[in-house]
C-alpha cells in the first residue's frame, strides 16, 4: 500500500516568515498613514523658518535685528525673538534660494528624529530583547507622526536640534563623566534660552562641575556674539528677552505652559503675576526634586524627561512643538511596563496601568492639541468641561506625567555612569 503524501507543515504566527509579514504590515500602514497626519501641518508653510530668513535678510541690510515685525492676524505682529547667537548662524541660510533653506531645515530634523529616537530606545531594546531593527523603524515613524514633531518640520523650527545637543550631553557626557559633559546644554541656552532648565536640573543634582561647563558655554558663546553684534546683543539682553508680547499672544491654545491656562481664564487681561509664579515655583520644586531623585538613582533619562516637563510648564510661552519631552516619557512608561513582573496581581495591575498611560500619552501627543482643531484665542468658559480640557491637554498631562512617571532604580549615581547599565535589573519605583 503506497504511503500516503505527508503535507506541509502550516505556517503558524510563532515562526519567522509570519513575523516578518506582521512587521512590514506594521511599518507599512504606519508609513501610510503619516501623510494624512501631516496634511493640516501643510498650511503652515515652514511660517517661522520664512520669518527667520525676512529677519535675516532686515538684518544684513543694516536694520537693528529686532526692530524686524511682520504682521500677522491672530499674533497682531511677530518679530524676531531668539538670542543673538541663533541670529548669527542662522544668518549664513539667508544667501540660500529657500528652498533649498527649507530642504536642509527638514532633512536635519529627520536625521535628529532618527539619531534621538535610538538613543532612546537602545538600552529598552538590549533589557528586554526587543527585535532591533523593527522596534526603531516603527518607534521613529511614531515619533514622526507626533505633534510636537510635525510642528517643528511644517513651521521649520530648530527644536530637534537643540534636543541632540541636550540628550548627548545628559544621556552620554554627564552619566559617564565626559570632560565636554555639560557644553552642549550650554550651547542649547544661548541658542533658545528654554534649555537653561537643564542647568538648573544639574544643580539640583549637584553636578557641579557640569553645571559650570554648562554655564560658562552659555556665557562664552553669548560674549563671543556680543563682539561681533554689540548693540543688538545688548538690546536684547536688557530689553527684548523681557519682553514677552513679542512672542505672540499668551492666551492663544498653541501656548500649552501655566501661564498659557491661566491667561484663558483671564483673557484679555494678564493673569496675576504673583498666582503664576508661585504655581511655577511649586510645579519647580516638586519636578526638579523628583528628577533629581531619579538621577540619583542612576536614570538619566526620566531625570531629563522631568526637568524638560518642568520647563515647558514654568516657561511663560511653551508652543505644541516646544514640548519634545512627551517621547521620552513614553519610553519611561513603556521600559517600566515590559519590567514589571505580572505574575503577581500587583506587578499585574502596575503593567496594566503603566502600559495604560503610555499608550494614553501616545495617543493624545500624535493627536495633538492644536493641529486638527485650532481654537484660536479668547478665554476659556469655565462652564464647558471639555473645551478645558482639550485647550489645556498638554499642561495637564506634563502635570500628570510629572507625578505618575516612574524612576528605575540602577544602584545609584555609580551605576548611572555604567556604560553596561543595560544588564542591570529594572526595578521601577
């Protein structure tokens, strides 16, 4: 009797060809839908890099840079508010067609999307043997597809460069001692001013000798522009960056910082001054003391990821793209989660809610604020729970984040130094 044809086997989940399948679906339809999210960042038309190079092109006909206004409908006029030190090298992208100005801004917030998103996401993968190359592929093109990430690219701003400056020097030159740990928070300050809450996060850490680097970075770079643009460097330093009608109007929904909230409820008049600063010392204090809890337990990263919460709620104007730090506090969340144990109904509750509030923070940052309904300016009504809600998302959720994000406890500031951290056990707090 002739022996009956043995049929191949059936190709299950759990072997390598359907795995490869459910990954490429993965980063396809992720691919896909990233145009559609773009869409509504389209009509900003790279708005401030074409500020930027009018400023540029004022200023090299010999008109005092921040005499510069363009007038705008809902901002009343918008000039040029960065330091002197921005001006300077923005200066040299003015002799490009701009185009071409506009393709380099974009390709280099690409590359620092990249470069950022696996800096993050490296020792999560090494601690948990995620598969490499598909965690980075699908994780960058989630951060491509997050508000604060579209708004740099489609408005043309340098925030994602100042972010490597700031993870370089806090995720790699101070955890290992680097002697240049501290130059490029320094360098980030004197460019947009906003990464100067770094420095007070090393302080609070008592890293003194980065803080100084740091510090003396800032100082130098602003003093070595001061030689070669005097009287626009002082204009600045004692008028302009006190000027905070110069950035636009406070109340409007795209500033998602404490003042931003409560100038809603006050609009059109300024929210008192003295209820905003003693709000911003609290939210300080608690924040920085957190992170520097978190530091001194060797996390570097959700020490960093606090102090940046921290700035953009205590910084008077914190625009959607401004507030980077949303990414990092997923991969906090999502670290933590794949380190709980769930074999007990407590390690199995905290999984539940840290994978929870990751995937809640995930979806509200790619959703966004502003993007698919701008509600302009004007105060909120009180009487309307849910336009609270929506216009002040971001400044609840830093808030909330600045409470429930966990810090993995690596043994302490020797261990933060470890290059070989990644094999220590995650034990969240």
């Amino acid at each position: 009797m002739p022996a009956e044809p043995i049929a191949p086997p059936s190709v299950t989940a759990a072997e390598p060809g359907s795995r490869r399948v459910r990954r490429l679906v993965t980063v396809l339809a992720l691919a896909a839908v990233l145009p559609a999210l773009y869409l509504p960042g389209l009509v900003h038309d790279f708005f401030d890099l074409k500020i930027y190079m009018r400023a540029m092109d004022w200023w090299a006909a010999g008109n005092p840079l921040y005499d510069y206004a363009q007038p705008d409908r809902v901002q009343g006029e918008l000039y040029f508010t960065y330091p002197p030190l921005s001006a300077l090298l923005l200066r040299p992208f003015a002799l490009l067609p701009l185009g071409l100005t506009i393709a380099v801004f974009t390709v280099l917030t690409a590359l620092a999307v990249v470069v950022t998103t696996r800096w993050l996401l490296a020792p999560v993968i090494a601690r948990h043997g995620l598969p490499r190359t598909f965690t980075l592929t699908v994780a960058v093109l989630l951060v491509f597809a997050v508000e604060s990430t579209r708004e740099t690219i489609t408005f043309g701003q340098i925030n994602m460069l100042l972010v490597v400056l700031i993870l370089a020097d806090l995720l790699f030159g101070v955890p290992q001692g680097r002697r240049w740990a501290g130059v490029g928070v320094g360098l980030a300050t004197a460019l947009k001013l906003y990464p100067g809450i770094f420095i007070v996060y090393l302080l609070a850490t008592r890293r003194w000798r980065e803080a100084a680097v740091a510090s003396a970075t800032a100082a130098g770079a602003t003093l070595l522009v001061a030689a070669v643009a005097p009287s626009d460097s002082w204009r600045f330093w004692t008028h302009e960056l006190w000027a905070t009608n110069r950035v636009g109007r406070t109340d409007y929904t795209g500033n998602q910082s404490l003042f931003g909230l409560l100038s809603r409820f006050t609009a059109p008049a300024e929210p008192n001054r003295a209820l905003w600063l003693a709000l911003a010392l609290l939210v300080a204090g608690y924040g920085l003391w957190r992170a520097a809890r978190a530091a001194s337990a060797g996390d570097a990263l959700t020490g960093l990821t606090l102090t940046g919460l921290v700035g953009a709620l205590v910084s008077p104007i914190t625009w959607t793209h401004h507030i980077y730090w949303f990414v990092p506090a997923v991969v906090v969340l999502v670290d933590a989660a794949l380190g709980t144990n769930p074999a007990t109904p407590g390690g199995a509750r905290r999984r539940r809610w840290l994978t929870g509030l990751a995937v809640f923070t995930g979806a509200v940052i790619i959703y966004g604020v502003v993007s698919f309904h701008d509600w302009g300016v004007a105060p909120v009504h009180t009487d309307s729970p849910g336009e609270f809600l929506v216009r002040n998302t971001y400044v609840l959720l830093s808030l909330l984040l600045l409470v429930a994000l966990p810090v993995a406890r690596w043994g302490g500031p020797t261990a933060a130094r470890d290059r070989k951290s990644h094999q220590l056990d995650r034990t969240p707090e």
